[in-house]
C-alpha cells in the first residue's frame, strides 16, 4: 500500500469500527481495530493500485463518511478525520469481512500485484478475533454497506455470480 493511502486506512478503519464496535475490553476494541486495518488496506491497494492514484485521491480527498452514515444510521460527528474515509473502500472491506473467500481472493489479487500486507487477522482470525469483531464480521449486519460496492469488487476480482449482495453464492 502506498503511504499516500495511510490517512485514508486509519480514517475508514476508524469508521468501520465505530460503526460496527467490538462489545469487550481494550483487547477486543485492538484485535477488531486490526482487522478492520487489514480489509481497509487490502480495499484501499485494490481500489488505488498506483502511485499515481494514490496521490490523487491524497489530494482531492476520499470522500468522507455521511453516505455511510447515512446508511447505518451512524451519528456521524463533525470530526476532521471523517473526510477522509472513503465509500467504496468502506464498502469492499465490508465484503472482505463479512465473506472469507471473497477476503482470499482479494488478498491474492492484491499480493499479485506486489503488494504484500499484512492480513493474518483476515484470513486466518483465531477464536478471540472473531470474538473480538463480532458485529463487524456479521455479513448480514455488513449488508447495507457491503452492497453499496460490491459488484464492482466482483468485477475487479473477476469472480463469477450473482451481483446482488442479498444473493451470495
């Protein structure tokens, strides 16, 4: 991942973890945080696969997060940082949590174009973290957000299916 795309990871990250919050302690609240970290990272190097696009979307912006609030029903703060959370990456790492093989397919794509993050949490989450991300792992729960985008994932991916997030093969 380009270190344009940082501010952008950290932002969705966050909005994805306020929007979906691990029920436990400080662990859970780190161990959700981690994996929301990796499927906004994966979203973000398959959306932004350039240099070039990275450095785009650093100065024109991400977006921000009032149509996912919106969604959601999120009571979206004036916060600075919530500029820059990006939709669609919002919405793909949805999917990314909310379905494994969709997760090991991104991965894939993502590490056959050099890039290699970290995503142990992702693919391969213990007990703790599935404990830890309850909500945010939920595809039905992920559903609104999920379907904002999905399709167009699928198509990036070029896996074959039904288009419609309802309709998971």
């Amino acid at each position: 991942m380009h270190p344009d795309l940082s501010p952008l990871v950290a932002a969705t990250a966050r909005w994805l973890t306020s929007a979906y919050p691990a029920g436990g302690g400080a662990v859970d609240r780190a161990l959700a945080e981690a994996q929301a970290r990796q499927a906004v990272g994966v979203a973000a190097a398959l959306r932004y696969p350039t240099e070039l696009d990275a450095g785009l979307v650093a100065v024109t912006g991400a977006g921000g997060a009032d149509r996912l609030d919106w969604i959601t029903g999120a009571d979206g703060d004036p916060a600075p940082w919530r500029t820059w959370v990006d939709e669609v990456v919002a919405s793909w790492a949805a999917c990314l949590l909310g379905e494994p093989e969709l997760a090991s397919a991104a991965v894939a794509a993502v590490v056959g174009h050099g890039v290699a993050p970290e995503c142990r949490r992702l693919l391969n989450p213990t007990e703790r973290d599935l404990r830890a991300a309850a909500l945010l792992r939920h595809p039905d729960l992920l559903t609104p957000v999920s379907a904002l985008h999905r399709p167009e994932l699928l198509d990036l991916l070029a896996i074959p299916g039904p288009r419609d997030a309802t309709l998971r093969s």
